[in-house]
C-alpha cells in the first residue's frame, strides 16, 4: 500500500489561474461577441529574440551529426552559458563567481520549487505578502507551513507590502529560518534600494537566516541605483541563494531555462549545528534529480549575451515597459491608485470604492472585458488590489486603456 504525502492533501483545491480561467469562460458562453483583452496571466507575447533563434536552429543542425551530436550534457549546465552568466550578469557588477556556484536549469518555478529538497521539514518560513505562490504551495507540499488557519499557514511569518508601508516589508515579528525575497517584485511590481536590501542581509547574517532571493525580473530595473542581483550587497553571499530566469528576461517561457546560484560561502547547519556548505548539497540534488536543460536551449540562452542579443532583448523590454508607463499613466488618470510598472512588468492597482480583489476583477471582466488578476490570490496583503502585466500586444495595451478611461470617466 502506498501511503501518499498527505501534505499534499492540505493545499487548497483550486489554482488562482484555473479559477480566473472558469469565470473567463462562463464570461464567454454568456457574452460570446465580446472581445476580451487578457492582461491576467505574467506570460510575455513578443517572440524571441533573432539571434536566440538563430544560435537554436545551429545547435539543431549540430545535432544532426555524430562530430557535433550532444546527448546528457553536464546537470549544472554547459561551461559556455556558465561563462557568459558569471561575466555579463555578475562580473559587470562587480561580483565574482565560481562556475560551480552558477546552476543552469529549466527554470526559475522548478528551482525555487526544489529548493527545499535540501532543507529540514520544521524551518521556519518568512515572506513577503503577497508573494509568489510557488514559495508557499511548495513548502506546504513538504509540510513545511504548518496548518491553514483563516487564511495564513501556521508556520509562516507573513511580512505585509501595502500602500501604507510604501510596500517596504518591515523585519519579521517573529523568528525566521528561511526568507523569501522577489525584486522586483511579483505580483506588486515595486523594487527594493540598496539600502533597504543591506537591512536584509544585515538581518539574516545576524540571525542565521538563509534569503532565497528570486530575481527573475531584474531585467527591467530602469533605476541606475536599483540592485539587481542580492550579491550587490556585501555579505550576502553568506546568506543568499539567487534565482534568476530567462522567461521574462529574453521570451524563455515556453523554451525554458533559468539559473540558481548557490554561493561556496553559504552554509546551513546540521540539528548539532554543524556548517554544511548548501551548494554542496544542491549540486548532490541536482545531480540525482535533474539531467540538465537541453543543449539547444543552453545555445539559446547563451545568444542573448551576444552583443545582437543583447541589443534585441532591450528592445523587447523596451516595448514591455513602453506598455507599462501607458498602463500606469492610463490607470492614474482614471484616477485609480497603481503601484510598480516603473522597474517591472506589473502594475499593482488599487481596487475603487473599497471593492474586493474578487469584485474588480469581476467588473473588469463584465463591464470593459479585461481580464486581470485578483490581488487576493496572492496572500492576504493581496485583498483589495488587482494585477495587470505589461506583456500584452500594444494594441490591446492602448485598448484596454481607453476602455478603462471611458467607463471609470
Ligand atoms: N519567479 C517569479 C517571481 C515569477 O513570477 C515567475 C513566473 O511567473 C517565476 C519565478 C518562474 O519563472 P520560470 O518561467 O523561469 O519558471
């Protein structure tokens, strides 16, 4: 008899994204003539870049001869992709790597999914509210969050980001082992400076915290003084784990891949509290449970730091935050409160006339047919805002625009 992991069993049924997709659809079968315009879901729209598609139909070719065939490459990923990461992401930063603290993946949702593979089932959990689901859902799955009680997981430590505090989390209340940080952040589209980021990293080296810092949305930093990667900050290498993806950075939501890095110096402890390095570790989890992202993939993901690459990735982040300085000046001269949209692909707006997340994304969809995503769905701190993204078609962008304008004025 196999006995299941009943952790499983605690999670709520239903996903944010089949839920808005159920009342998208009944919208549908009641409304059959009316366009809809989808700014709902974070997936991008624009195609990949040439020299992406390019690099990927050479390496097919090279698959087409036993010379230059590649079966199983390294699981850490190819020293090639490794290289261009350390120098053009880090090193034009000022931070040094190793190739072996740089892990290439499928992706950003696996890593910060799996990462908990390496660490005890009773550490305690912090994030920021609302957050990324992934963080939550996947420490529920190895009985890390405790219980669901009126809405919050016993064992997380929930840190608000609201309009009131500037959407700045304030140090947990309560003891954390573990701490999630996304900037530029997913689903509120505000960053964190410097500074802010140095409270963070003082904390968690003071208090033996290991920070997952998600930063799969760095590429959209427009502010200079803005940190892009946790390393910017000294010591964070003791304390962080830093995941990055080349979804929204480059198109790679449907190619996949993305990268962990998992510095030398970071250590957890043993219950005896014994110094374990974690990139021992994760390079151990890896090895047994992944088999690399493919090779077309990796040469995919290596042209975007060529310097056509480079040039046409810009241009599509251009286009998206073109779209998002429309969407926030539209949305403002409506008259609705919005936040992010400045360095991120999200806009994060404040429901009118104290109405749920539930009951905006209702009248959005019912009365100007746009589909966004209820605040709410992203934790408790959610509840009365709404997401947009910015990854839509122009076209549709300035639509939803003068849609909003003429039923709000
Ligand atoms: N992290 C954040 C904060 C995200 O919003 C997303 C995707 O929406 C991911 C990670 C997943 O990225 P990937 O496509 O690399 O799995």
């Amino acid at each position: 008899m196999a006995l299941i992991n009943e952790h499983f069993l605690k999670l709520p049924n239903n996903y944010l994204f089949s839920d808005i997709a159920k009342k998208v659809n009944s919208f549908k079968v009641t409304h059959p003539k009316e366009r809809i315009i989808r700014l709902g879901i974070g997936d991008v729209t624009q195609p990949l870049p040439p020299a992406v598609i390019t690099a990927m139909h050479k390496a097919v070719d090279e698959m087409t001869s036993k010379e230059t065939f590649h079966g199983y490459g390294p699981e850490q990923g190819y020293s090639f992709l490794i290289d261009a990461i350390i120098k053009n992401d880090y090193a034009s930063r000022g931070i040094m790597l190793e190739q072996s603290e740089v892990f290439v993946s499928d992706g950003a949702k696996s890593d910060t999914g799996n990462i908990g593979d390496i660490l005890r089932h009773d550490n305690s959990i912090g994030v920021t509210d609302p957050v990324y689901p992934v963080y939550i859902d996947s420490n529920v799955m190895s009985g890390r969050a405790g219980v669901l009680e009126s809405g919050k997981w016993s064992n997380v430590v929930y840190i608000p980001c609201v309009a009131e505090n500037g959407f700045i989390p304030d140090l947990p209340s309560r003891r954390v082992d573990i701490l999630y940080l996304c900037y530029p952040n997913n689903p509120t589209g505000t960053t964190l400076s410097k500074e802010e980021l140095k409270k963070w990293v003082n904390y968690a080296l003071a208090n033996d915290v290991l920070i997952m810092y998600d930063a799969a949305y760095e590429a959209y930093i427009q502010n200079p003084e803005t940190p892009h990667s946790i390393y910017e900050i000294k010591g964070a290498k003791k304390v962080a784990i830093e995941f990055r993806s080349f979804s929204k950075t480059a198109g790679f939501t449907g190619v996949r891949c993305g990268y962990t890095v998992v510095p030398k110096e970071l250590n957890g402890f043993t219950l005896e509290g014994k110094r374990v390095p974690l990139n021992k570790l994760w390079n151990r989890r890896q090895c047994t449970k992944f088999n690399g992202a493919s090779y077309i993939t990796q040469r995919g993901a290596e042209a975007i730091y060529s310097p056509e690459g480079k040039e046409q990735v810009k241009e599509t982040i251009n286009y998206y935050m073109s779209n998002a300085q429309i969407m926030k000046e539209g949305i403002q001269k409506c008259g609705l409160e919005v936040y992010g949209g400045d360095d991120a692909p999200y806009l994060w707006i404040k429901a009118p006339k104290g109405l749920t997340s539930w009951k905006f994304f209702e009248k959005l969809l019912y009365e100007v047919y746009i589909v966004g995503t209820p605040g709410v769905g992203f934790g408790p701190s959610g509840e009365g805002y709404l997401r947009l993204t910015a990854f839509g078609d122009r076209d549709d962008t300035l639509e939803a625009m003068a849609r909003l304008k003429k039923w709000m004025l």
